[in-house]
C-alpha cells in the first residue's frame, strides 16, 4: 500500500514537472507582444507615507454666496471681458510699441516741422495697418483697448492724441468719446479699480501662453 502511494505521488511529481518545462519552453520561444498608446497609462503619483499612490487634479470649482441667476450674470460679464481683452490686446501692443518708438525718434529732431513729418508718416502706416480692424470693435472693446494702450505707455489715449496732433485735435476726440459713452482719458489703475483688476487677471493667463509670447515679440510695429 506504501508503495502504491509512493509510486503514485512520484507520477504526479513527474507530471508538473513536465508542465512547468514546457511552459517556460513555450514562454522563452513566444514572441513579444507590440504594446499599443492604450497598454500603458501614465499618471501622476506622489508618495504617501511611503506609499506611491495615483492622483487627478479636479477641474476648478466656482463658490458663489449668491444666487443662480447673479452666478450666470458674473459669468457672462467675465466671459465678455476676456473676449474683448483677447481681441484688442495685439492692437495695444502694436500701438504701444509705435508710440514708444515715435517717442525716441523726435527726441532726437530739434525742427518742429521734422518732428510733424514724422509723426505724419507713421501716422500713415498705423491707419493701414490698423484702420479696418479698429473700426470692427464694439464701444465696450475700444474701452479695453484704450485700458491696455494706457498700461503699454502709461499715458491715457488723450495725452497720447495731445502729444501727437495738438491739444485741439485730442478735445475734439474727447468729445466724440463722451457721446459714445467713451473717455479717452481712462487710466489702468489693477490695484485701485474692479474692472481694471479682472483685465490684469486676463493678461496673466494670456501672457503666460504662447500667444502672449507670439504678440509680444512679432507684433506690427516690433523693434530688435
């Protein structure tokens, strides 16, 4: 009976022998497997406790203490500040270099008329460069625009308009801003007034971005 038990149990010994030979035979001549994009996800990880453990940001939330209905209205006012923020922020770029660049230039030139000339000429390139595309803004939009092209030179569009046309040309502009519920002497003030705020939150992001980048170094008007 012994062994009986013996013999049977160095059977079964033989038999998983067996197996285990040619399974590692059969895993050493099989080919490798080509792993697809979708086999293998990379995710972030971060240690707890020693433990590395996977994570996911979640999308930012919006808390508002007010109702629905106010959340939608600052939601719209928010999405219309930063759309006219995108669209006008290359003019006042492009304007603030030019105006920049004027400035060096007649500082050098003692005539008057050769200063007068001058300002003319790249008057001239400003309206075909710009003219179409300036005309196409809305009254809220040149608001904005006029909001970075103060923040570009630190100078309001009337002063702008004073220095380069004369006193009479820039109180004519004015007067037509007014009826246009406009004012061309705005200032950039972020630290002092809400709307000046939201636009320097809009600017962070977009100067951050490759378009920022874009508009900054090859824009109308850049200098090397």
């Amino acid at each position: 009976m012994l062994l009986r038990f013996k013999t049977y149990h160095l059977t079964l010994l033989l038999i998983l022998a067996h197996f285990c030979v040619n399974a590692q035979q059969q895993d050493s001549t099989r080919p490798k497997q080509k792993y697809g994009p979708n086999d293998t996800i990379v995710t972030p990880v971060y240690n707890y406790n020693g433990e590395w453990l996977s994570f996911r940001e979640m999308p930012d939330v919006t808390v508002c203490n007010c109702s629905e209905e106010a959340l939608k209205k600052a939601q719209a006012e928010w999405t219309r500040l930063r759309n006219a923020v995108y669209v006008t922020y290359p003019y006042a770029v492009a304007a603030g270099k030019v105006f920049n660049d004027i400035n060096a230039h007649i500082q050098n030139m003692d005539s008057r008329r050769d200063r007068k000339d001058y300002i003319k000429t790249r008057e001239k390139e400003l309206k075909k460069e710009f003219s179409d595309k300036l005309q196409d803004l809305s009254v809220y939009q040149g608001k904005v625009l006029m909001k970075l092209i103060y923040r570009e030179t630190n100078n309001d569009c009337y002063e702008i308009i004073k220095e380069m046309k004369g006193g009479f040309t820039a109180r004519i502009w004015q007067t037509v801003a007014f009826f246009f519920g406009a004012n061309l002497k705005q200032e950039y003030q972020p630290q002092d007034d809400k709307f000046d705020y939201q636009i320097s939150l809009i600017l962070k992001d977009l100067e951050s971005s490759s378009w920022g980048y874009y508009y900054r170094n090859y824009s109308y008007g850049s200098t090397k």
